[in-house]
C-alpha cells in the first residue's frame, strides 16, 4: 500500500514540536538550574571569600555573565544556521549547553581550589550563554518553518514552552533535594544532584533531535540557491529596524522573567526570610501558570495576530509591576502566590507568539541570524543583569518598590516597540504575527 503523503507530513510535524519542546525544555531545564543555584548556594560555594552580601551580589552578577557572550552564541549559530541548516546548529547547542552544566556539577568549591573556582564557574556560565544564544532561534524556527500557514503561532509556541518546564523540573528538582537532605548535605553535595542528571536529559535530546529533517522553508532556499554568502552582513545592512523592534519586544518580557525565576527566589529567601521550599513551590506554581498561558496565547494569535496580544499582555504587566513587589513584600505566602499567578499570565501573553513574530519580520536567508540577534539583544538589555539590579536596588532602598519602577520601565519600552511594528515590516513569514502580514 502507498504511504500516504498528509499522514508523513503529520507524523513529521509532531515530531518536529516534540524535538523543538523536549529540545528547549532540557536546554532551560540546564541553564535555570545555575539560575536557581545562584540565589541559593553559590555564594557560599565559590563566592565565600567575600562578605556575605557582597557574596550574593557576585553570585548573582555570574548570571548576567552569560548574557554578554550570547551574542557571539546567536552570530556563531545564526550564521551557520543559515548557510548549513537549522537541525546541526540545535545539536550543537544541545551539546555545549549539557557540558557545561554537567562541568558546573563536579566544579571543586572555594575552599578547595581556592581563585579558580569562581574563574571555572564565569567560564562555564559563558559556555551556557554561547548555547543559549543560539538554541531558542533554531527551535522556534523549526518549528514555525514545518507548520501549515495558518498554525505557525501555535506550532511556534511549541518553542516557547521549554522555558517554564525548563523551570518548573529545576526548581522541582531542587524542592526534591532540599526535602530529602539536610541543609548541610544541601549545600556540600545535595545542589550538585540537578546538574549531573543533566547528562541523561541530553542524550534524550540527542536522541529526539537526530529523528526530525530539515526545515522545508531551509531545504526549499538551499535547493534554489538563495542563501546568503554572509546572513550577517546583510542581516546588518538590510535589515537594522526588525532586529532593533524585535529587541524592544523581547526586553520587557525577559527583563520580568528574571526577576520572576531569579531574583523572587533570592530576594524572598536571603532578604525576607520566606522559608526556601515554600518558594521553590511558589516558583513551581508560576510556571505552570506561564505554561498554561503561553499555549492559550500561541492558539489565540492565530486569530488575533501576535502584536495585539503583545501590547495587550505587556500594558497588564507594567500596570501589575509595582502591585506585584508590594505584595512580595507583604511576607505573605498565599499573597504572594496571587501575585505570581497575575505576573506570569502577562508573562504568557507576551512570550507565547514571540517565534511566529521573529519570523515575519525576517526573509529566510537571514532568519536564524536575524531572531537569534534580536532574541540576543533582547536578553541582554531586559534580563542580563536584572536580578543583580535589582538586588542593587533592594540593598540601596530596603525595600522591593524599587524593582517594581524598574519592571514599569522596561515593559514600558516593550510596549512602545511592539505599537511601532507596521505590516511593512513583515516580509517573511509572518501569518499570526499581525494583521494582514504576507505568508
């Protein structure tokens, strides 16, 4: 009997979301588990030269190291990603993202090897950054570039939602070590558990990832000899204002996902003594809730078109930033949990539809460089040194109302950058990025 060509284009498809999920999800499952590891053991495991608040400050600032060689990962990745293809580069990032957690599993503590343990653990964080950088834009275009034209959102979010599962198996992770080990099992070898399972998550990945084929819209361009010589050089002299939009889009939303994943942990833990597992599942609880959100929001901007969705979810997130940290501050666990709850909603409505976007706004031949810079750019100015700021801000005023006029701030230019988007800036593919794009 004949195959029949709708059945393989379907099972095709499946695997493609379930490569560009599972893919992420271990991906961000590896780089929040240093996240999470940040607030709560770090400075006292390679940091602890250093008084205690000055500690948790380096602590912290390891996270944003990550972000300054991100750009790197996206111009490496996104140039080979569109002269070679998209499904090499998510092996690669794959790779060098569970090495590197894995390496920061086994890293000796301060009072072993004394300087070099900080310097291993910044170069390692670097390794992460140089996958990161690249890792998101493959796995959202392969899945936006296999789906049918009028799901390329919803087959886009499939992307997205590695993010808080990523966060939610960390954080359960840590929730798991911290209730079967003492607190000085915890911090002598209990933190270093998540890292080493890393390696079993990876050759998972490994495994799912070498079963798809190429993305079609890459395959077709190769076929015809319409790639680009250089993606870079042209992403730069032909298309400054997407990436520059795209930016402005993303800052906002990862600018308040870290405070939500990194800073909220610490700054309730270490500043406003809130019992650690009872945040780890505070954390937990706001991940599926930006889960659940980023799946409602991927369907709906199908429909709506994703920048609607995004001014719409971005407004709610400026006007809930201050409420947010005034009820953080309350001590309040149930409070709290409300607050997080409203918090990662708008989260949701602003990350759900972000693949479908960064490929309207991109022709194919500069697509991998184009999203992987701007998601790049993004990261740096919203989330790289965020929860350190904000750290900086509560030491400086006491208080966490400070951080709630920093999310004001940055969501406010998200807001700004997603009205300025036109349909004329949509040449790629851009069906369920805004109303009457070109597909």
């Amino acid at each position: 009997m004949p195959e029949n060509p709708s059945t393989d284009a379907t099972t095709e498809r499946r695997r493609v979301l379930a490569a560009s999920a599972i893919g992420t999800t271990i991906e961000w499952y590896d780089f929040f588990i240093y996240s999470t590891s940040a607030a709560l053991v770090f400075s006292k495991q390679f940091f602890s030269a250093f008084d205690p608040a000055t500690a948790l400050l380096l602590s912290m600032a390891s996270l944003g190291v990550t972000f300054v060689v991100r750009p790197f990962g996206s111009a490496v990745t996104g140039h080979f990603g569109d002269r070679i293809g998209r499904k090499k580069m998510l092996v690669l990032t794959l790779g060098v993202m569970g090495a590197a957690t894995v390496g920061v599993g086994l890293l000796p503590p301060y009072q072993q090897i004394g300087v070099w343990a900080p310097i291993l653990l910044v170069l390692l964080r670097c390794l992460q950054g140089f996958s990161a950088g690249g890792e998101w834009a493959g796995a959202a275009l392969m899945a936006v570039e296999h789906a049918p034209a009028e799901k390329r959102a919803w087959y886009g979010s499939a992307a997205q939602i590695g993010v808080p599962i990523g966060l939610m198996l960390a954080n359960a992770m840590f929730l798991i070590m911290t209730k079967s080990t003492s607190n000085e099992q915890f911090m002598r070898w209990g933190w270093r558990v998540p890292f080493l399972l890393s390696i079993g998550l990876v050759a998972l990945g490994f495994y799912i990832r070498n079963r798809v084929s190429e993305s079609p819209v890459f395959a077709e361009m190769k076929a015809t000899r319409r790639e680009a010589r250089a993606p870079l050089a042209e992403l730069w002299a032909k298309h400054k204002r997407p990436v520059v939009l795209a930016a402005g889009t993303f800052l906002g939303n990862n600018m308040v996902g870290y405070i939500f994943l990194s800073f909220l942990l610490s700054y309730s833990t270490n500043t406003l003594g809130l019992p650690r597992d009872a945040m780890l599942g505070v954390v937990i609880a706001g991940s599926l809730c930006w889960l659940v959100t980023i799946l409602v929001s991927g369907r709906m901007a199908d429909r709506t078109g994703a920048r609607t969705l995004f001014i719409a979810g971005y407004v709610a997130m400026m006007l809930w930033s201050i409420p947010f940290m005034l009820m953080v501050d309350s001590r309040n666990l149930p409070v709290i949990v409300v607050a997080t709850l409203v918090l990662t909603a708008t989260l949701g409505f602003t990350y759900g539809a972000q693949a479908a976007l960064f490929a309207g706004l991109f022709p194919t031949g500069v697509r991998y460089s184009g999203a992987s810079m701007a998601y790049a750019f993004g990261a740096i100015l919203g989330g790289g040194f965020a929860p350190l700021l904000a750290s900086y801000l509560v030491a400086k005023t006491g208080s966490g109302l400070a951080v709630g006029a920093y999310m004001v701030v940055a969501t406010a230019v998200s807001v700004a950058a997603s009205v300025a988007i036109r349909e004329s800036d949509m040449v790629g593919l851009a069906h369920g990025a805004g109303r009457g794009e070109r597909g």
